[in-house]
C-alpha cells in the first residue's frame, strides 16, 4: 500500500511527483485539485463519460459527445484569441514554448474516432459479454469488469487512463 492508501500509482501521479513532490502532496495525499481547465481534461472527461454510457446501454451516442465537447469549447472559450494568449504567456513564463492546440473541429473528429470502435473491439474480444462495473478513481484509474455470459467467474480488467 503507497502512502495514498492505494494499491497503484498511475503515470501521471508519478509523473507529478518527479516533476513536483509538493504538488504530488497537494493532489494525490491532501486531494487538492490544483489543475485549470483545459482542452486535454474536458475532452478526457467527456470521451470517458460517453464510453461508460456505453458499457451501461450499449448505445453509443457519439452525436451527444461531439456536442458536449462543443459546449464545453464555447463555455470555456478554447479556441478565442484570449485563450490562446494566455496559453502562450503561461509557457513562455515557464521558459517553454507555446503549444499550437488544434481547433475544435479536430478535436471532434478524434472523439469520433476514439469511440466508433469501440463496440466492435469489444464484441470481438469478448463476445457476449455483459458489464458488471466501470469505476473510475480520482486517480485516473479505472476498473473495468466484463464477463461472458459462459464464463463462470468474471475476469477483472485494470488498466490505468492514459492521456490523449
């Protein structure tokens, strides 16, 4: 058991401490959120969002994602110069250099693509199966538990979220 209480370290915690062990405390033992908003965590949220409505229903509603991503995109003003000149000002304080982020109709076409195979890559790897739980963690950890309607006992998947 790590000094988190939990039984794994996902990539971004450790690369959270490497980077900054006060900011790994901040977040990972003290749970303080201490991340802005950006294009990379609503887009995660979302794509997320929509794949465990799918494991729940099996429909998948990409329309729906595609539209969530858009809201967030307006809310937020991801694509306005202003957005774009803090982005700029934030790195080059950090003596990095700015990022080019994509635009928005980018950003829908990768969420299209990240989940249209999704029904297919799972009817063909585990036909039958039946969804006994998706859980994610604060962490970025989630657990995903299939089972084939022939199977005895459900096999357990973990795996750790990487970013996109």
């Amino acid at each position: 058991m790590f000094p988190t209480n939990k039984p794994h370290v996902s990539y971004s915690e450790i690369r959270t401490w490497k980077e900054c062990p006060y900011r790994h405390k901040l977040r990972y033992i003290d749970g303080i959120d201490l991340d802005d908003v950006s294009q990379y965590l609503d887009y995660g949220t979302l794509l997320h969002a929509c794949l465990e409505e799918y494991l729940a229903t099996r429909e998948l509603n990409v329309e729906k994602l595609k539209a969530d991503i858009t809201k967030a995109w307006d809310e937020r003003g991801y694509d306005t110069p202003e957005y774009i000149e803090r982005l700029t000002k934030k790195a080059e304080s950090r003596g990095e250099k700015p990022r080019i982020l994509p635009p928005l109709e980018t950003w829908l076409e990768y969420a299209e693509n990240s989940v249209t195979h999704v029904p297919e890559f799972l009817e063909t790897n585990f036909p039958n199966w039946t969804l006994i739980s998706a859980e994610e963690q604060r962490t970025y950890a989630g657990c995903l538990k299939l089972a084939r309607k022939e199977m005895v006992t459900p096999r357990v998947f973990k795996a750790l979220m990487y970013q996109t």
